[in-house]
C-alpha cells in the first residue's frame, strides 16, 4: 500500500500475542482505530484482551466478547471502544453504534473490519493474524505517526529483550509536559519493576533566535545523556537519584532505578510539612558541595552543564508575553509595553551579578520528588527529572520548592522551609543571606512569569486545559516575589499591564 508501513511480527503463543496487544496500548493515542482481522481462533481476542488490561494496568479486568453486543466500551485513560461487526447486517449500522463519537474521544479496536471496510477510517491501522505452524503470524500495517509511535514500541520490546528481559510486563507511567519524554514501568517475570525511560531523537526545530531552534537558546537537554551525567553526579555527592541500569543513547532508552510511589505529598494532595523539610534540607546541602559544570559520566563520556544565561532567562520570561497577557486582557502586548518588561528584565537580570551559582536542578518540586522512607536524613529526597540541569543562581530551586507549582504552599510552611534554609546554609559558612533573598525574589519572579505564561500555552497551543489549575496560585506566587524592593519596576509595570496581581 502506498505510504504505508508493514510491520511483520512472529508469534510463538498466546503469551507473545498478548505482549503485543500490551506494546500497542504503550503506542496508540486518541482517535487511532486498529483493525484486527484474522480467522477464527487467530488471537484476536487475545491480543484485544491484553491491549485492554495493559491501557487499564488491571490483569483483573473483565473483557467480554463483544460478539452479541456489537460494542463494548472502557472509560480508561484513553477511552477505547471494541467492535466486533460480525453480525453486522449494514456498515450503514455502524453510525448507530456511536463509531465516529468513540472515535474522536478515544481508541477504536475493530474486529472483523472486512464486514464495514468502506465505513471505517482511511488512516486506520491494519493488524491481521494468521495461523503459523504452532505460532502466529501479525501483520501491522500504518502510515505516517501512526507507523512511527508502532515502530518505536516494537524497538522498546525488542530493546527489552536484548537486554534480558524478556517477557517484561510494560505498564504506561506517565509523559512530560513537553511529550518529548515518555515512561514506562517493566515488571520483569522475576524481580523488581524498574522504569524506562523513552526519549527519541527529534528533528530540530525552527530557529528562533539567532539561527538556533528554542532546545538550543533555552538549554532544554535533547537527549538521555544530561540525565545520567546529573544521576551521577548527585548520587557521587551523597543525594538519591536512580540509579541507571542500562542506557542505549542511540536510541534514547533508559532502564533506569524505580523509586517508588511514595511522594511529599498526603492523600488529600496537601503539603507533607517534614518531607518538604528534609528537601530543603538536600538543597541546603547540595549547595553547600563543589559546583562541577563537566561531569564525566560512562567511561569517557563529558555532559558539560550549560549556563542559565540572560537570553535563556529572558526567553522563559516572554511566555508572560506572548500567551498570558493576550489570555488575560484580550489582546496583544503593546510595542511599549513589550519595550518596557523586557528592559525591566535586562535590568534584574543584571542584579544577579554576584549571586551565589550552583546546579539548578529546574524543576525541584513535589511531582519529581519520590520519599524514601526506608532511608537517612537527607537520602529520603529522591530526586528525579533533573535533566534540564544548568549552571545559576541556587536561589532557583530554593524557589521552585518553596512555592511548589504544583501545590499550594501556605506562608507559615513558606517561612519555615526559607528558615530552615537559610541557617542551613549560614552552619557552612561563607553565605550571604541578603544576597541571596534578592536573588530568591527575582528567580521566583522569573520562574512564576514564564509560569504563568506557560499554563496558557499548554492550554491554547498543546490543547492541555488541566494545568489552568495552577494559575491562581502562580499568580500569587508572583505577588509574593514582587515584594522585594529590587523588584519595585516589575510589580508597577504588572498593575499597569491589568494582570490583577494582589498587594499583599
């Protein structure tokens, strides 16, 4: 078929036909609809079956054959609709059945495609299973995203497999924001699950500032590399991070430590006051430590930590720019308006002369800190997503933590994590506090202004509506830092601009 992609995949048994209907709940995406034809008895309500308990991630899942209703539904994460047109009289009837609605909200698993081949979407993607000696023959056959999400979970097993873990449950985990990143949790037959990590390769973007695509001017990391650079590093220097078990760097595959469940926050989704404690605690000390910007990794490897630089500082802050304000009032900035934040910047930026620099872990907040209780001290702050690492002012990450994006932090925790902080840091000796808290208050404003330009973003752009959530609590985050006298312009030029920010 023209543009398309075959796929032919050997199966020994029903357990390898399952572990492919599991490697395409790892792949298929809202709107997909897989086809499954094949003879009685060829597997395909074996492999429908493990597709459903593996997008469920519950063996205990009950999948009845849809012979006799025509459709079954499951409200999973992606809602998926099994047909089975057997007995369908007309593919006209296929309308009735709530195809096209199915369709647009979720996964549609078809068997038996041939009886309503004509009403079925063009781009669906073909899987036919034959018999073959005591095995199975599977057949895929996709074009364009759709054959690219298929052969990236095929090479995922197949890097499993090289790599001794063959027969591995595969379970979704979660993706990044932004989806440059996946994972996934392995439960091996025997032994622990560990987590993988799945980070293709990408074309480079557009340019956006002086001929260089925005993973280049802002410093986002581009492949695995960073990640197991700063895995070391922090663990060398006594803090928790996975440890890394196998890396393909070609191919961007991690097996990497499970941390586990646990986080810092309770089951009502509130701040746990002394785990926050300790990881102010972990930051005290990592800054207290030798900043190293080249790390040598695996062998002869070199990850040098770029620096976080005025034009990847300046660049975050335009988010409040070019998506909020046009969110919040209607329109565009204006020229003078833009003249005006910009030069505002230029010259906080310019204050940070002298602040104390370190490693910025970039997101150290309660999504990406996994509590081991079973530890010491400061080893209970397990430290993931560290792979957007840079070289800046620590005041960063104090602020990342303090005014967790993703959770309210009242001022009373506030006070206490910046006082614990703050006489943590002053036992080691050498630290300027007043320095520091400048440092703090423009590194929140920055980090809250990009923020809050970013939820819109993700909304507007990356149709992710959920993380509007966080917008109040952005913005009151942003009150706080434009307290600072230092911060005296920015606070005038966000009245003027009508954001609505409190005084208080």
């Amino acid at each position: 078929m023209n543009g398309k992609t075959v796929f032919t995949i050997e199966l020994e048994d029903d357990a390898a036909t399952a572990r492919l209907g599991e490697d395409l709940a790892m792949a298929l995406k809202a709107g997909d609809c897989l086809a499954l034809s094949g003879d009685l008895g060829a597997g395909k309500s074996t492999l429908a079956r493990a597709f459903l308990r593996a997008l469920a991630d519950d063996e205990a899942l009950e999948v009845p054959s849809p012979t006799f209703t025509l459709v079954q539904t499951y409200p999973l994460r992606i809602p998926v609709a099994h047909f089975d047109l057997y007995r369908l009289a007309d593919s006209s009837e296929l309308d009735e059945l709530g195809f096209d609605e199915a369709l647009a909200d979720g996964i549609c698993i078809v068997e038996w495609p041939e009886v309503a081949e004509g009403a079925l979407p063009r781009d669906r993607i073909l899987l036919a299973l034959q018999h073959q000696a005591s095995g199975r023959l599977a057949t895929i056959t996709a074009a364009g995203s759709q054959a690219d999400r298929i052969s990236r979970t095929l090479s995922i097993r197949a890097f499993l497999d090289h790599n001794h873990y063959i027969g591995s449950q595969r379970r979704f985990l979660t993706g990044d924001a932004s989806v440059m990143r996946g994972y996934e949790r392995i439960h091996p037959v025997d032994g622990k699950s560990i987590i993988l990590m799945d980070w293709p390769v990408r074309p480079e973007g557009p340019p956006v500032l002086d001929g260089k695509p925005y993973p280049k001017v802002a410093h986002i990391a581009e492949n695995v590399e960073p990640f197991v650079a700063i895995a070391g590093y922090l663990r060398d220097n006594g803090l928790t991070a996975p440890e890394i078990y196998i890396a393909d760097y070609e191919a961007g595959f991690l097996l990497i430590e499970n941390l586990g469940p646990d986080g810092v926050l309770d089951a009502e989704g509130r701040p746990i006051a002394d785990r926050y404690r300790e990881s102010v605690a972990a930051l005290a000390y990592l800054h207290g430590q030798a900043p190293q910007q080249d790390i040598a990794f695996d062998g002869n490897r070199i990850h040098h930590v770029p620096d976080f630089d005025p034009v990847a500082m300046k660049m975050e802050t335009r988010l409040l720019l070019d998506w909020h304000l046009p969110w919040k009032n209607g329109s565009t900035a204006s020229e003078e308006q833009r003249e005006t934040y910009l030069a505002i910047w230029d010259d906080l930026i310019a204050d940070l002369s002298g602040c104390e620099i370190h490693l910025l872990l970039r997101d150290f907040h309660s999504p990406n800190i996994i509590w081991q209780e079973q530890a010491e001290n400061i080893r209970k702050v397990g430290i993931i997503d560290f792979q957007d690492a840079m070289m800046g002012p620590t005041a960063y990450d104090v602020a990342s933590l303090v005014q967790d994006a993703r959770v309210t932090i009242g001022p009373a925790l506030a006070n206490m994590l910046m006082a614990d902080y703050l006489r943590l840091r002053h036992t080691q000796g050498g630290f300027d506090e007043q320095s520091f808290l400048k440092a703090w208050a423009i590194m929140s404003a920055q980090r809250n202004c990009k923020l809050a330009g970013l939820w819109v973003r993700l909304m507007q752009r990356d149709g992710k509506p959920g993380y509007m959530q966080h917008m109040p609590r952005t913005l009151s985050y942003l009150s706080t830092a434009l307290q600072h006298e230092a911060l005296a312009p920015l606070r005038e030029w966000c009245r003027q601009a009508g954001m609505g920010l409190s005084e208080t």
